[in-house]
C-alpha cells in the first residue's frame, strides 16, 4: 500500500456523461500526478499539480480537468465520456516537484 | 518533449536465467530515471531509479545501468523467479524547466518467467 487513495474503484457510465475521481495524496506530499493507462497506449501523463498549482500538462484532453484542493486532494473531471475514455485512471503523488512517485490503486472506467 | 523508447515488449525467461529490459531516451538533460513493476490489474510499484550522476545501483536480484552518453538505461533482473512476472515500465524525467515536472514512460515490457 503506497498510502494513495482513489476513489471510486470501478465507475461504468454512458457515452456523454461526466464523471469525476478523487485521488488523496500520501500525508505529506505536496505534488499529485494524473495518469491514463489504456491497453495499446501504456501510462500517458495527463496533469500535475503542486500544493494547489498546475505545474505540468501533459496530454490531456479539453473534456478532462483537474484540481488540487487546499487540503491537498485531487479531482479528475471527464466531461462528454467516449467509448475511448475507457481506461485505468492512475494518481500518483510526491513529497516535492520531480520527486519519487508512489501510485495509488486507480480507478477503472468503463464507457458504455 | 522526451521521448522514452522500452525494448523488448514482451521476454520470456526459464527461472533461474537473467532478464534484460532496455530503454532510451530523447532529452539530454533528463536526470532521474526510475522503474515500476505492475502486476496484472495492480498500481505500477517503483522498484528501482537511478539518478544521472551514478552509472549503476544494485538491490538484490535487482540492478539498473545507466549510460548518459548514449542516453540509455537497463534494467537487469538475476535468478528470475515466478513472482517476478510482471510489465515492467521505465521512464525519464526532464531535466529543466516544464518539462522536468513530468515523468515519461515506455510503454512496458511483459515479462513471463515460466517454472
């Protein structure tokens, strides 16, 4: 157990809906990461954020978007849901910018 | 941006020989460069990292080499066993400005160590 929740665990929804995964980062940790991993595309970067600031954007689509809150938890909101969103949401955190990362168990979406 | 290229995509080893996995990278200021292990359904486990200014780092049945000059790193995997079954993904961070707030991945090797 690396101490990175996510919530929820599996999340089935329909093309159009919006949906949104928290992730609580390590006690500690001040940076949050959004990953995608879907089968043929392996772990693609979405977003970072640092004690409440967005500091990287990776590829993430204009339907996503994300946020750190004061007390440091993240929210991932996907908007107009695909049939290709369907993927393992991964958050990781870390103490620092570029510091080790440590994986929380993820979120599986299934769009239906 | 990096780009971050992992060879094999798949190995498969008797247990007991050694696993090789190979990665490259693109950006020449990158300086750290850890390796996660994810078992089948399970979150991606950091395993090992290296950082540039060392060649090598060993734990256990586990060791990572890195040559900056070529701008590549391996991960190698002694006296494999069952439990080490697993995709394994490397990656890089850069080194400067936005880009060193992100790490890149490969995109995984499987690897199947057969009894």
């Amino acid at each position: 157990d690396s101490g990175v929740t996510q919530t929820p665990k599996h999340l089935i929804t329909a093309t159009g809906q919006r949906v949104t995964l928290r992730c609580s980062p390590r006690s500690g940790d001040l940076s949050v990461y959004w990953y995608q991993q879907s089968l043929d595309q392996g772990l693609q970067f979405l977003i970072q954020y640092y004690n409440g600031e967005e500091r990287a954007k990776g590829n993430i689509l204009e339907r996503f978007s994300a946020q750190q809150f004061p007390d440091l938890h993240s929210e991932l909101n996907l908007s107009s849901l695909e049939l290709g969103d369907s993927a393992l949401y991964f958050c990781a955190s870390s103490v620092g910018v570029g510091e080790t990362q440590y994986f929380g168990p993820g979120t599986r979406l299934l769009v239906l | 941006g990096e780009n971050v290229e992992q060879h094999p995509s798949t190995l498969s080893v008797q247990e007991g020989d050694s696993a090789v996995i190979k990665c490259t990278y693109s950006d020449s200021a990158s300086n750290y460069f850890p390796w996660y292990k994810q078992e089948l359904g399970k979150r991606p486990q950091l395993i090992i990292d290296i950082r540039s200014n060392v060649g090598e780092k060993k734990d256990q049945r586990i060791a990572v080499t890195l040559n900056k000059t070529a701008k590549h790193f391996s991960l190698h995997i002694t006296e494999t066993q069952p439990e080490d079954s697993a995709v394994y993904f490397c990656a890089a961070r850069g080194g400067s400005g936005g880009s060193n707030y992100k790490l890149t991945f490969g995109k995984g090797t499987l690897l199947t160590v057969n009894p």
